[in-house]
C-alpha cells in the first residue's frame, strides 16, 4: 500500500471498523442459514432438493449484501 492510503487510514480507522463488522455480521449470517438448513434437512430429508436451493438463494443474496455495504461504505 501506499503511504498516502496507510496515513488516510490511521487518520480515520472508521470505514474498516463497519466493514468488519459487516464481514462478522454475514459470517455469523451465514452459519445460521446453514445450520437451518441442515436442521431442516435432518428432519425432512425428502425436502433437501427445496431446502438446499433456497439455502443457496439466500446465501447468495446475504453476500451480496455484504459485499454492497463494503462497496459503499
């Protein structure tokens, strides 16, 4: 990096403080919507197929969030 970005950073550390918590957020995001889904599956394995494409729809739609907010934040 150079030292331009490294200085604007130390001058203001805000912007990587709410991009990590975005990145904890989804990732704690996403444990959830696939320990659902294996819950789910566990107890109605004839419903995987309907489980695990919602599960990839919604994991896909959650990281796309995340990465938005990194984007414009």
């Amino acid at each position: 990096m150079s030292l331009a970005i490294v200085q604007e950073v130390a001058a203001n550390p805000m912007p990587l403080v709410g991009a990590g918590l975005i990145v904890i957020g989804a990732g704690i995001g996403l444990g959830q919507i696939g320990r659902g889904a294996m819950e789910g599956i566990a107890r109605q394995p004839e419903a995987s197929n309907k489980i695990q494409t919602a599960m990839i729809i919604i994991a896909a739609l959650l990281e796309g969030l995340a990465f938005a907010a990194i984007f414009l934040g």
